[in-house]
C-alpha cells in the first residue's frame, strides 16, 4: 500500500490515479481529520463481490469442495458442467 500526504496527492493526483488503475496500487491519502484508501474499480468490485459470497450461508464450504473436485469430473467431451 502507497501512503501520501493530501498536499502531495493534489499535487499529483492524475499520476496516483494512473498507477492505481494501470497497477492495482491501493493508496492511503494521509489528512489531518482521517485516512482515505483509493483503489481501482476492479479491485473494489473483487472486494464487494467477495463480501457478498462470503454472506451467503454454506458458500465457503461450497467452494472448497469444488476446489477439491477433480477436473476431470467437471469437463465432459462436449461440455462442460457446472
């Protein structure tokens, strides 16, 4: 994680922006009443969508035994099933 100052980040606020996007970075923005994390919208959907799954009941568990399925129990010749 990138840390900066708030006078910094508006110095060069379209080239944080650029590497957040381009690099996935995640940046804190240091000001004196609080912090702010910035990152990329793909990242942030990653996180929502996580935070989602993991509220459904049973899903972690339902991952994981789908992670321990063979793949060759998972692809037919012509298809594959899910």
């Amino acid at each position: 994680m990138v840390s900066v100052n708030i006078t910094n980040f508006r110095k060069s606020i379209f080239s944080i922006l650029e590497q957040t996007v381009k690099h996935n970075d995640i940046v804190s923005v240091n000001t004196k009443v609080g912090n702010a994390v910035i990152m990329s919208e793909d990242d942030y959907n990653g996180l929502i969508e996580t935070l989602h799954l993991s509220s459904i009941p049973k899903m972690k568990e339902t991952i994981m035994e789908g992670l321990k399925t063979p793949l060759s129990k998972c692809v037919s010749e012509d298809k594959v099933v899910w």
